[in-house]
C-alpha cells in the first residue's frame, strides 16, 4: 500500500514509506537510546544496533580506519615511492581527469612536496587521448622518469603499461579489475578479482590515503616524520562524494572528518572554489557533490584536463584564485552545452521507452565531456541505470550511472569480455564503454538482459521513499541538527525525507525563473517555509499555487536555512499530493 495512500502524486509519483521492519527496529532504538523517532528512523533504516549508535553517530578514522596492508601490492607500492623518494628520481602522476583522479594526484603530489620532491603531473584530453594510459603518453613519462604512478586509472590498461619501458609502473586505482592484471609493479586496487572486496566501497582518492598512511608508517620506523595527512582528508572527502563512492565504513569518516578539515579554509584551492561558488555556509556533502565538485570536473569535460589537480595540489591563493575562476566559466559552458544535450537525450529515451531495465540514447555530435551528466540525470528522472552515447564515426564513446543495488560496472565489464563493446569498465555506480556503431543496438540489448538479471527496472520511476512523518511545530532546529549527526548523506546512504501530512497552504508564489516559495502549517500556529527548485519545470509548482484551500501531503528534506546570522527550519519540497 502507497505510503499515505499516494498512488500519484501531483508529479505523478507514487509514496513509499519504511518497511514494517524499519518500522518495529525504530521504535526499539527509540526506547532504548531515548533519541528522536526520527532520527531513529535513519539509524534502523542503516542497520545500526543499539550497540552501534554511538560508533555511527561519531564516526572515526581511529576505529575504521583499515589495515592499508590488507590490500594487496600494498607493501611493493610503498617501498618503491619510498625508494623513488630516497633515491631523488623523477616521478610522474599519471591520473584521470575527472574530481576523483584530480584528488588523487593532489594527495601524492602534496605529499612528494611536503617530503621535498616535486612530481610531474601528467591528465590525459578526454577528447584527444581518452580515458586512462596511452601508449604515447607513457613511452614519454618513461624516457624522462624512473616511476609512474597510474591513479584512478590503469587497471585495464595493458598494453599502455607495457610501453612504458624503462620506467617502473604503480597502479593505484578501484575500478574494477580483469582476469589478468596488467605488467605493473604494483596494482594496489581493492576491486581486484583476486582481493577480498571488503574495501570496494573505496574511490581512488581513499586507496591514494590508505598508501600514504602505510608510506608514512614506514617513515616513522625509519625515524622520519611524514606529512600530516589529518590535514589532506578534505581531498578525500571531495573525491569520496564527488565519485558517488558509497557513503559506509571508513567513508564516513573519511567525509565527516574531511568536512571538518575544510571548515578551516586552509586549501587555497577549495576556499578560491567555495568562494567564485558564492558558498557562503559550512560545507556539506551536497556542495561536495553539486558545487564543488562539478566545477573541479569541468576542466577535464571541456577545457583543460588538468585544471582540476592543478587547482587542489596549489599553495598559491593568487594562481587558485586565476584557476577557480576559468573552471567557474568553464562550468557555466558545460551546464549551457548539457542542457541541450539532456533534452534530446530525454526525448529518445522516452520514445524507447523508460519502464525497461535500462535506459539510454545515442546520437552523433554530442560533447563527450556531458555524456556523464546527462546519464545521472536520465537515471534521476527514471530510477533505470542510464547510458548516453556520444557517436563519431564508425564509434561511440559512452558513460552510464547505475542505480542502488544494481552492479553496472560489473556488467559493462562483461559486455566487453563478450565482444560486444571495444572496451569497457568502471565501478557499481559509473562506468565507461567504448562501442562501435553497428554493435549498438545488439550491445544495448544484451546490457538491459544483464540488468535485468539483478533487478533493475523493478522499481516504479517515480517512487519516492519517506522516512516517516513530521509536522512544523517538531521540525525543529535542533531536531535537523540531531538529524545531522547520522550523515554523511550521499550514495547508498540517503537524506532522510519526510512527509508533512495534511498540511494548509498559507501561501505559494514563484520566485526567480522557475521555483516555488512556500509557507504551510496553522494560522496562528506553527509554520514553515519551503523552497522548490525548479518547481515550474514539471507540475509542482502550478497545482501547489494553485491548491488554494485544499490541504496537501507535502514531502522533501527538512535543513538548516542560516541567513542574517539567524537558523531556521527550511522544507526543501521534492512532491506533494491531495490529502
């Protein structure tokens, strides 16, 4: 039965709420830890024992932090940077050029620097060199450097390993591995076939950290002091929730505590970032994953590849500053050039057909630097794993955004190893493929059988999932900041969502091109504001204006709205329903 018995709402979603399940755990939690439903709520969603609360609630590296040594090749990568650094040779960083590739090189090129050493930082054109080593790239590193280190990149890429002869090569990546690895020194990725899988949840930029804090233990053995990598956790934190890694275990705290780090405004790259950004609170997972992050992406979508790393490894504020500034611009010409792509993309998809287990769209002269967004936007708007394709040719470069519980990387993988596609790879939630043009339809096909096999399309497009109910006189500050201590929010741990049942419309007016502002609750009673974004891109915002006296179901995300040096409670309105 539809969670308050919204079948449709007035976008046409259907309610779900919490499981009996989450239902009977929250009100134990509730009894025995004597914290708001809730937040209770959040905590049996997530699975945490009474005995758990307090770990989850605190979340620190101290306590999750893993073994870097359980991860194999660990103690060769180590040893051999360690030796490079010793010896002074000439190292190169060799990374992708997306945010988590950008973090990646800026951990290793921080930590080279602070140790004395400067490393070459080498970020191949998407368009011209694509994803990962190329031969010629590496053949050069290699006439000029003794090691290179490959991050967030270089599983798969055997052939570009081999050409780099004369030099040493170190994979330190997560994408998903084959059955062979390539002819590395080391390949220290935790989604290698032969590893155990208990630390796949980590992007590059976390196996990056967990190098270092081996690195930095043998340091101190030797009886040297390494840098402080407490320091480097905001690098983490970014690339953690800009690369959509899921938001469990050390992740946690990895963003937790890397929040905390930026808070103190000591990278000259990411306060020159928040700053053009016009981010003027705390930072939160959501400027990671929408603000900050989609700027540091745009140089490797549509300008220069390396802007991004440049930017979080500088100590100079004035060539930060220069920096943010060109990937603000370049990030305004990305949303201009993804808008049109999105729309056309969205209009195929739906003549295809979005109630399958994948959606995707296909057509030449789109700029590969969007196809990823518009993927997550088609997989947003449909709850379907997603795949744009951009054509040139007798080829068509692809990105593809998974939904929860639904392996994509795995199954592009296998697409490849099938023969379907030239290449492909990723992880659970993105991924990359390479297609040639006469191989689309059938490589389509077969990929929606794979999905299919694990679930996907199960789930109606528009459900939207609650956590419970709420009403304005217990939206409290207080309650959003007890709320609060149960985040990170981001992949596979979701901001809750309320429903506000029932609820008088005091008023409802556009603001600005397209978003409605609100104010619900009692006449002489307690009331609250809401804001939706975009609300006259879809129904929303003309049948909330217009409800006149009829009461309505409202749901989204309750926040701390901080302006004028006052807090107060603020509904960020995702749906609404006749009551």
């Amino acid at each position: 039965m539809a969670y308050l018995n919204v079948e449709t709402s007035l976008t046409g979603r259907r309610w779900v709420g919490p499981d009996p399940e989450v239902e009977r755990q929250t009100e134990a939690l509730a009894q025995i830890t004597r914290l708001p439903p809730q937040l209770c709520a959040v905590l049996a969603r997530n699975k945490v024992s009474a005995e758990g609360v307090s770990d989850f609630l605190v979340p620190s590296l101290r306590t999750l932090l893993p073994d870097p040594m359980l991860l194999r090749d660990m103690e060769k990568a180590a040893e051999r940077l360690l030796a490079a650094l010793k010896s002074r040779e000439k190292i190169a960083v060799f990374a992708d050029y997306d945010v988590d590739g950008g973090a990646s090189a800026a951990l290793l090129l921080t930590w080279f620097r602070e140790m004395g050493h400067d490393a070459t930082l080498y970020i191949p054109d998407r368009i011209d060199e694509g994803y990962g080593p190329n031969e010629p790239a590496m053949e050069a590193l290699a006439a000029d450097h003794g090691l290179i280190v490959c991050v967030d990149c270089g599983t798969l890429s055997h052939g570009p390993i081999a050409a780099a002869k004369g030099a040493d090569v170190v994979v330190v990546d997560h994408h998903l591995g084959g059955e062979t690895l390539p002819p590395a020194l080391a390949v220290v990725n935790p989604n290698r076939q032969d590893e155990s899988g208990d630390l796949g949840h980590l992007c590059a930029a976390g196996v990056v950290f967990l190098l270092l804090v081996d690195m930095n233990r043998r340091l101190r053995a030797q009886g040297t002091q390494g840098p402080d990598l407490m320091a480097m956790l905001d690098l983490v934190a970014l690339a953690t929730v800009a690369d959509v890694a899921p938001l469990i275990g050390v992740n946690r705290a990895f963003v937790r505590q890397g929040l905390t780090v930026m808070g103190r405004r000591s990278r000259p790259g990411l306060v020159a970032l928040s700053d053009v950004a016009r981010v003027d609170t705390a930072l939160k997972s959501y400027h990671l994953g929408y603000v900050l992050g989609p700027r540091v992406n745009a140089g490797g979508r549509i300008g220069a590849a390396d802007l991004g790393a440049r930017l979080l490894a500088t100590k100079d504020p004035n060539e930060a500053g220069q920096i943010a500034a060109r990937l603000d611009q370049l990030n305004d010409e990305r949303r201009a050039i993804e808008a049109a792509v999105r729309e056309e993309a969205m209009a195929q998809a739906e003549r295809r057909g979005v109630e399958g287990p994948l959606v995707w769209a296909a057509a030449e002269g789109w700029h590969p630097g969007v196809i990823g967004i518009v993927a997550a936007r088609l997989k947003e708007a449909t709850n379907r794993p997603s795949v744009v394709i951009a054509l040139d040719g007798a080829e068509g470069k692809g990105s593809a955004r998974s939904v929860a519980g639904v392996d994509l990387g795995a199954a592009i993988q296998r697409l490849a190893a099938e023969g379907l596609l030239i290449k492909g790879g990723g992880h659970r939630m993105a991924a990359g493929l390479t297609v040639a043009r006469d191989q689309l339809e059938p490589a389509m096909e077969r990929l929606a059988a794979l999905l299919s096999k694990q679930g996907a399309g199960t789930g109606g497009a528009g459900d939207l999932r609650l956590d419970g109910v709420l009403m304005p006189g217990a939206a409290t500050v207080e309650l959003i900041e007890s709320l609060d201590s149960a985040g990170p929010y981001g992949q596979a741990a979701p901001a809750p969502r309320f429903a506000f049942p029932s609820i008088s419309i005091l008023d409802a007016r556009r603001v600005g091109a397209n978003h409605l502002k609100v104010r619900f609750g009692d006449i002489g009673g307690p009331q609250l504001e809401a804001i939706a974004f975009g609300a006259y891109d879809t129904a929303l915002g003309p049948a909330v204006e217009g409800a006149g006296l009829a009461k309505l179901h409202l749901a989204g995300r309750v926040e701390i709205n901080s302006f004028g040096g006052r807090n107060r409670v603020q509904l960020k309105l995702d749906d609404a329903a006749r009551a």
